[in-house]
C-alpha cells in the first residue's frame, strides 16, 4: 500500500468520525426535542481503489421502529376515541344526577311527589299548593336542561368535526409538501432526516384524528390510508375531506332526514367505516349515535310524565286529549311529536297565577270552572297514585315493562351511570396501551449515556486516523529529506 493510499483511507476515516462527532452533537441537542428520532452514521468499506479503500459514508439513518411506529398511531387513534366518548358519557351521568344528588332527576320528581302528598293533607292551603306548583316547574326545568345539555353536545361534536376536517386536510397538506422536499433533498444528495421528522410529527397529529396506514413509495415519499380503506395521500395531491358544519342541532335533526352534515372525500360521499377510529369518529358518534340515544329516553320519559297528569282517569275535568299539568308547550302533545318533547315540556298556564292562571285547579282540576270544596283532595291523592303507579311507559323508546315513574328516572339515571363507567374503563384501558407503546417508541430515541460512549469511540477514532495521517506526513517528510 502507498503512502498516498494510506493518507486517503486515514482522511475517509478523519471524515467519517467528523460526521460522525456531528451527528451525536445533533443528538444530544435534540434529545428532548418531541418526534425527534436519533441519527445514526451508516458506514462501509470503501472499494478497493487506485487511490486506496478507507471507509465510506453511505448516508444517515433514522434509529425509528416503523412496526412500532405504526402500532402507536394507531394506538394514539383508538385512545383519542374512547377518551373523547368517555367525556361525554361523564357530562351525560352529571346532567341526570346520581342517587345522592340533590340536583337529579329522580330528586326533581321525588319533590313533586312530595309537595302532592302534602297539599293532599291541607288542600286549603295556598303556600302547599304553590309548593306543588314549584315543583312542577322544577322537573320541567329539569327535564328542559337534561334535553338542552344534550342538544348542546350535538352541536359541539359538530363543530368539532369541522376542526378535526380542517386540521386534517391542512396534515395532509404539510405532508405532501414535505414528501416534495424530501424527494429534491435527497436527490441533491442532502439529508432529509429534519423533513423526516416534520413528516411524522404531521402524521402523528392526523392518527389521533383518524387511524391511518404509512407505506413508504420511492424516492422518500410516503402513502396514507385510512384503516378502512379511505385513500388521503397517494402521490403528488392531497386528498380533500369536505364538511359542512350545522351549527344548532335540535332534536329532531338528523342524517337520515338531510338536516345533518356527512363527510366528503373528493366529492365522493364517505362511509362511516372509511373514517372510523380517532376523534373523528367519535365526534360523529356522539352527533349521530350516543347523544340522540339519550334524547329518545329523555324525550320517553317527559310524555310518560306527561300521560300521567293527563289522564281523564286521574283529573275527571279533562276530556280526552287535553294537556293536565304539563303541556307541550302550552299544547296538547301528540304522539308524533315525541322526539325533541323534553325541550318543550312546560308547566300547564292554567294553574301558574304569574301566566294568568290559578292555583285552585290543582285542586278543584284543569278543567274546572270554578274553585269547588276548598277541602277536596282526591284530585291530589289521583295525582300521587299516578306518580307511584307501576304501568308500561307511554313511549316505545322506555321498552314495555310496567315501572313507576320514580323508577324510570332512576332506570334512565343509572343507565348513564353505567355507561359512563363503561366507557371510562375503555378510555383508561386504550390510554395505557397508547402510553405503553408512547414509552417503548421513545426508549429507542437519544440516550445521553449511548451518545457520550459513541463520543469517546468517534474520539478515539478520529485521533488514530489523524496520528496516520501525521505518520504518513513524517514518512513523507524524510523522503523529501533525502532528495
């Protein structure tokens, strides 16, 4: 081997630690920097040359584990599901109220129980009347808040389906961009590894929306797909997601009926199960699926409450159809009118002194013309015997089972109860798998201790190749010498 061949290997060597000493400083520089993924020097021997062989830099390598990689996203997709369902589930158990609270629906209905038995004792009494009166409006109220609570998280899992479109189509937008530049940086022979970076940093924000699939094409660009199949990036353009946002969302509004939004990719309308996982879906669940469930049992339970006041059988002053206690707003409610009824139940004017009426029909009854016996009391005591009566609900969506009406509050109650605990065990269960699989990622990125050791080796390294190069520089010298 010649001098100039040595001189050559050592100076490949002299470059490959440079390189190298540079890569680690990157490294520890970034180590807590999120989505970074450790750098790594990819060596070989140099082919046997005129000049030489020496060592050869064949690039930078990202230290990254795409199976795990993959698994955490989709991981990350599952956990923002079940998160984002779990914490509507908790506002729905809080709207209806627990058995100690003093605010719940069967609490409300408990305190029109009372305030009827009570007047029963004393119809005579002005202040046990107006008792019964309060606590008419106190259940309507609350049954108006429990429909309302659930009207509202409609409209914000819409509009929150809205910023997830939008935050998605500008992901896939910063992907593509990137795929671009990654291609020309690699094709000047630059290192893409910072690009790369930013790549999966966009990637991993659209895996909590949606669950996506990455398959690598050539030249460093990289593919999305859906879990279910939906195409977002296959080449130089981006898909488009397209959504229009409702707004207000009442009861009655619906996709079957048209009055909701859908998902659009391209034009194409989109099936649910192209998109399903992440908070996308679940926003779309919540709007479509769970909220609405909670609507129709709320809605059941206002027309149960309802038929019970009305009934001829219970007030002899009614004739059939007519409103008792409480109206739809001020009407007769009729069975086609169910969906969207807790919004509307209202206390009946005809005994609310403030809207004209009097108190004494809730003695004498609603259909009454004049105050009768100041001490008559059957109407109050029908009205208990209502309340406690064990009979199938008058809505459908109640099942057919006889139960109280007490019992249907607490039915309702407890079956968001139970949901809530369901889906938060869900929400916890996908979050430690998400963590876990977050950790095993990141235990492959910059160790500080890993670093300084490739540090005193690339040291090493760069001291023996130079002392080559001062040998060779010596040996060189006494030639010289000699002529």
């Amino acid at each position: 081997m010649s001098l100039s061949s040595a001189i050559s290997n050592a100076l490949s060597g002299v470059t490959a630690a440079s390189r190298g000493t540079e890569l680690v400083a990157t490294n520890i520089a970034n180590k807590s920097v999120a989505g970074y993924a450790r750098r790594e020097l990819e060596l070989s021997s140099r082919i046997h040359t005129a000049n030489g062989g020496g060592v050869g830099i064949d690039g930078v390598r990202r230290a990254i584990d795409a199976g795990l990689l993959s698994d955490s996203r989709l991981a990350l997709a599952a956990s923002s599901q079940s998160g984002t369902v779990a914490t509507f589930h908790a506002v729905m158990e809080q709207a209806f109220g627990t058995a100690n609270d003093a605010s719940a629906l069967g609490a409300a209905l408990t305190g029109l129980d009372n305030a009827i038995l009570s007047a029963s004792a004393r119809p005579d009494n002005q202040v046990r009347l107006n008792a019964v009166l309060d606590a008419a409006k106190g259940i309507a109220q609350k049954i108006n808040g429990i429909s309302q609570t659930i009207s509202t998280a409609r409209s914000q899992a819409d509009h929150d389906i809205g910023k997830d479109v939008a935050s998605l189509n500008d992901a896939l937008e910063r992907v593509a961009a990137l795929n671009r530049q990654i291609t020309v940086t690699s094709a000047q022979g630059g290192d893409p590894s910072s690009l790369i970076d930013a790549r999966q940093d966009a990637i991993d924000q659209i895996s909590a929306i949606v669950p996506i699939q990455e398959v690598t094409r050539e030249n460093g660009r990289v593919a999305l797909f859906t879990k279910g199949g939906a195409t977002l990036l296959d080449g130089t353009a981006p898909a488009q997601i397209g959504f229009v946002a409702t707004g207000t969302i009442t009861a009655g509004m619906s996709v079957e009926n048209g009055a909701l939004g859908t998902l659009s990719l391209n034009g194409r309308s989109l099936a649910a199960q192209e998109m399903a996982g992440g908070t996308l879906s679940a926003h779309f669940q919540i709007r479509d699926r769970i909220a609405p469930g909670f609507q129709a049992q709320i809605d059941g339970f206002a027309r149960d409450l309802y038929s019970r006041f009305a009934d001829p059988a219970v007030d002899p002053t009614l004739a059939a159809g007519q409103p008792g206690i409480f109206t739809d707003a001020q009407t007769a409610l009729l069975p086609a009118n169910e969906p969207g009824f807790a919004d509307r139940i209202a206390v009946n004017a005809a005994i609310d002194p403030q809207a004209g009426g009097a108190l004494w029909r809730i003695r004498a009854g609603l259909g009454a013309a004049d105050p009768g016996e100041v001490g008559e009391s059957s109407l109050r005591l029908a009205m208990g015997t209502a309340l406690a009566d064990s009979r199938p609900p008058a809505s459908s969506e109640l099942g057919t089972g006889p139960r109280t009406l007490i019992g249907l509050a607490s039915e309702i109650a407890s079956g968001a109860a139970t949901q809530r605990l369901r889906s938060e065990a869900v929400a916890v269960q996908d979050q430690s798998r998400a963590g876990s699989l977050r950790t095993a990622l990141l235990a492959g990125g910059v160790d500080t201790d890993t670093e300084m050791e490739a540090l005193l080796s690339l040291e090493r390294a760069y001291a023996a190749n130079a002392k080559v190069l001062q040998t060779a520089n010596d040996m060189l010298d006494q030639i010289l010498r000699l002529t």
